[in-house]
C-alpha cells in the first residue's frame, strides 16, 4: 500500500515536482523487490517514461531489470521514441568495472551484505511492444519469457522467432507466445533436446498454428 501511495504521488505531481520525486522514489538502490513491484504495478495502471524504468532496472549500473526481471506492456512502453541502443543497453549491458576500494576486505562494514552483485535477468515479459530484432541478444539466463501478441520485424519470419529462442534461451521453463497471428509453426523445434527444463508453454489465439496437437 505505502508503494502504492509513492507510484502514485509520481504520476499525479506536476512536471516540476515529478523530476524530484523521481530522484527519491524510483531510485535504484530501493530494494529489488519494490522496485520490480513498482513496474509491475505501473505497467498495469500507468505506464512508466524510459528514464524512469531505466532507473528501476538500474540500467546505468549494469543491471538487467528490476531484482531480474523485465515487463513491456504496449507498444510505446517507456515513451513512443525508445532508442534501439537503449534495449540493447538492457539486454546485454557494459561490463561495469567494480569499484576497487569495495573489493578490499577493509573496507567491508559489519552489515555490508554477503552478495553485492545484481541477479541476472531471469523473466522477460512483452505485450505488444516491437522486440523480435532483439531476440539475438536476449540473455541465456532467461528462464521465464512471455512474448504476447508482439509484431514481427520485417526481416524477422515466425521460424527465425523459434531458431533463434531456441538456440539462445536453453534454461527456459515457462515459455507464453499467445495472442500471435503469425506463429504458424512450433514444430521446427527440437523440444526434448533444445528445452529440457520447459514445463509451462501457451500458445492461446495462435489461429494460424496448425502443429500444436501433433
């Protein structure tokens, strides 16, 4: 509820007093967890400004989305003019030098936690928003992927979608291509060798998919 109050004090402020409540609220030392609350929460009610995600996934540190996890919903999620830089940024961020001083056991406080590195992105959700001539740089790690009802690229064939998922994300376990009239094919998959760990799979309102049942 407090974070709810916080999302909302962001989109109700005016353009003077949002800049600064951006700095104090959508910040990415918040704790993993509120900040993936917040984009959950934002992309439902009220979407966010690229600026403003990138702060929650802590893009500028290296980061891969909030606590690992990624949410686009709509076609202009972060503002209709996101830079193609931007998305490869996210995906497959800079190597970030670490700070030599905090390597040096010195300088360890006594509550300096065990684990300082960010997780690695884990869920990738996309809901109508133009990712397909990403997909060569999503990360292997990826263990949860949705991609609903996304348009296709135009070099970018159903088949290259499939390729291209299967060569690169070998860890998935849950794996939802519903609501996409171009998937007309799931077969050019070598499931039990390419997905081994894939327990969940929806393909609803796939109308040209004719190879599900076989």
């Amino acid at each position: 509820m407090c974070v709810r109050s916080l999302v909302s004090l962001v989109h109700n402020s005016d353009a003077e007093a949002r800049s600064t409540i951006h700095e104090n609220i959508l910040d990415p030392d918040l704790p993993g967890h509120l900040r993936r609350f917040i984009v959950r929460y934002s992309a439902i009610h009220s979407p966010l400004s690229w600026i403003a995600l990138a702060q929650l996934w802590g893009i500028e540190y290296g980061e891969q989305g909030a606590d690992g996890e990624v949410i686009l919903v709509g076609p202009d999620a972060g503002g209709p003019m996101v830079a193609a830089s931007a998305i490869k940024q996210l995906l497959a961020p800079p190597d970030i030098e670490p700070d030599t001083q905090s390597e040096n056991e010195d300088y360890l406080t006594w509550d300096a936690e065990e684990h300082t590195s960010a997780p690695p992105m884990k869920a990738f959700i996309s809901i109508t928003h133009p990712i397909s001539k990403y997909l060569t740089l999503f990360p292997p790690t990826i263990t949860h992927l949705a991609l609903v009802a996304i348009p296709l690229d135009r070099d970018v064939t159903p088949r290259i979608v499939m390729a291209r998922l299967s060569h690169g994300l070998r860890l998935l376990e849950a794996l939802d291509l519903s609501c996409n009239p171009w998937l007309d094919t799931i077969n050019s998959v070598d499931w039990p060798t390419r997905w081994l760990r894939l327990r969940f799979a929806a393909f609803i309102n796939c109308p040209k998919l004719k190879d599900l049942e076989s």
